[in-house]
C-alpha cells in the first residue's frame, strides 16, 4: 500500500465546527487517511473502510481531492501539482476515480455561464457597448472588499465558492463570447431545475433562460475568508445601461420562491463540481436579512448536505438602478452565521444605491 505526505490543502467543509481548514497536510498509510490543519496542526485520522466516493482531479492550476465520510461529501484543493501521480495511486488502490479536467464545456463552464447568466443574463441578447471606464470601474466600487470585513478576515486559499464566481476583478463584458452547451448538459439541467422550481418557462426566463439580458460589464470580488475559515464569501457587481433591464429582473426575482430556488441551482453546481447528483427540486429555504436600508434584497440558504457537518451556501441578490450584486458564502453554522452575511448585505446594498444615483 503506498503511502503519502502532501502539504498545502485546504479543506472544505471543516470537519467539524471552529475547526481550522488551512493549512492542511494529508497522510495516506495502510490504516487511512489523516488531516493535519491549523497551526499547530489538529489531526483527524479516518481508516480507509469508512471513507467512500473517492475522486481525485486535477485542473489546469491545481488539484481537488473529494471523499465522502460519514455522509459528508468533503473536498480538499490545492495549487500544487506535483503530488498527482502519488495521489492518484492512493486514490486508486482504495477504489477511487482519477480524472483531468480543463475548464470548458459541462462543468467547469457552467462556473462562468452562472456568473454571466445568474443576474438575468441569458446566453442571447448581447449588447454592443463600448467600454466605460467610469462604469466599471463603479462597479468594482459596490463589490464586497477586505475593509468591508473584521481584521481577522483575509483572502482565501482555493475555494470551491470560486465555482460561482468569475476571476477577481477580471472584467466581462456584454460581447464576450461563450460555447454553446449541449441540451443534457450541467448548465441545461440546472437551468431547467430553476426554472422548475420557478415555475416558469425557458422562454420567459430572465434569470437562466431566454428572455434575460446581458449586463454591460460584470466584475467580482476575491474570496475572503474568516480566520478559522468557518465563513467564505464573494460577490459579483453587473451593470446596465438602461435601468429598465434592471427592473424587468426585479419583477421575476420579487417572486417569493426566488431565493430558494436560486440557492438551490446555484447549489447543484457545488453538487456537480463534487461529483454528486444534482437535485431534483428545491432543497433550500428562503432568507429575509435585517438591513440598515429599505431596498430590493432577496436571499436563499441551501444546506450541502444532511448532517450536522455540513455546510450551508447563503445566496444573495440585490439591485438597484443600474446595479445587480450576488453575494455568495459558505458557512459552517447557521443561522449563527445570519448576522455577519446581513451585515455584508447591508453594506453592499447602500453602495449599490449611492453609485447608481451617481450612474444616473
């Protein structure tokens, strides 16, 4: 049986509540696979007959262990490359998948048709614009920042968070072009499980479907964390030209099972990244955050699984004038973590409603 130290991990969900996921150490021997996280290192041994659903892949930038333990689908990710080829012999022997992806088509793209589309960008009606640098460069302004947050907090090590959120600051535009996905695709099935869940079909959808709008610029946040990494959390700023657009979203996102339904499908994306099957209906609850402002914010909880180890995605949609946020967090405890993701929200709702009376 092969055995294996590989060191720069980080772990998400924790395995349990307060507890450290970076800097993580892995360690494979014939008994099973240890986690050494924190500083000092805390570890958690689990033998090799109670871990389950092993899948190793290795991206472009980097690799994701996942495993399910104790009906806790876990994944670990690093940066790092070099490890692979052990890794994968480990994960081999104990029945496990090895794969390699590139982000492209399924998957991986879903990650930025999301952030194009979530807002109530559908993958037609392009705009044909030319860039602003006031605009965007107000749109980086509403996004949730470091000074936005306790000292404590810091930019996070590689996040499974990061599958709903474009690249830092990287700017999209209404012409960027995308691939077309296939009918049975991730991106189709999640589509059509919002729109399910709505109640609404592909045609009148301005959320996934045909009847949304591109926004003219699109940026995002980096992804912060807390310090024991209990709280991760991005957002996403789009914005429009014609405040009309804006208004038109609002008018299908003022529906009460919005946002559950948007955490939901923005869950089976976590789902399929994970390897898991995706659900067939609405398994989050909607959310209404206490704000220091009045204004349009809608907001759903979907638990990642069902026991008391799992973790919670927390979506947010906020708009005002010519600005749509998505606020996206991974949280260890909820509702405990309720108030530091109202706080967020507060914040990032007053931006958007000072900028856009300046966009006006």
């Amino acid at each position: 049986m092969s055995a294996l130290r590989s060191e720069g991990w980080w772990v998400q969900p924790t395995f349990v509540p307060g507890a450290p996921s970076a800097p993580v150490t892995l360690l494979s021997d014939d008994e099973g696979l240890t986690q050494l996280a924190g500083e000092p290192p805390v570890a958690w041994q689990t033998p090799w007959n109670e871990i389950t659903n092993l899948q190793l892949t290795r991206f472009t930038r980097g690799l994701a262990l996942f495993a399910t333990i104790d009906a806790v689908r876990y994944c670990w990710r690093t940066p790092k490359l070099e490890d692979f080829d052990a890794l994968a012999l480990v994960v081999s022997e104990h029945g496990g998948s090895v794969g390699r992806k590139r982000r492209r088509a399924g998957v991986a793209v879903v990650a930025l048709v999301v952030l194009i589309a979530s807002l109530g960008g559908a993958l037609g009606a392009w705009l044909n614009r030319n860039n602003t640098s006031g605009e965007i460069a107000a749109a980086r302004t509403v996004n949730l920042t470091l000074k936005d947050l306790p000292t404590t907090w810091s930019l996070s090590p590689p996040s499974i968070l990061s599958y709903l959120f474009s690249p830092a600051n990287q700017v999209i535009t209404s012409t960027t072009t995308t691939t077309a996905l296939a009918a049975n695709s991730t991106w189709s099935r999640v589509s059509k499980l919002f729109q399910s869940c709505m109640g609404v079909s592909a045609s009148r959808d301005r959320v996934y479907g045909a009847a949304g709008q591109m926004p003219d610029y699109q940026v995002s946040s980096p992804v912060f964390t807390s310090l024991n990494g209990d709280v991760v959390m991005a957002s996403t700023t789009q914005y429009y030209h014609s405040t009309s657009m804006v208004r038109h979203d609002v008018a299908e996102m003022s529906k009460a099972s919005f946002g559950s339904c948007f955490a939901t499908s923005n869950a089976a994306v976590l789902f399929a990244v994970a390897g898991l099957a995706l659900p067939t209906k609405d398994i989050a609850t909607s959310w209404s955050p206490v704000t220091f402002l009045h204004g349009f914010v809608r907001a759903g909880v979907a638990k990642l699984s069902s026991t008391q180890a799992s973790q919670y995605l927390v979506m947010v949609e906020i708009a005002s004038g010519h600005y749509e946020v998505t606020l996206g967090a991974l949280v260890a405890s909820w509702p405990q973590d309720a108030t530091t993701i109202a706080n967020v929200v507060s914040t990032l709702l007053a931006r958007s409603t000072s900028t856009s009376s300046l966009a006006a």
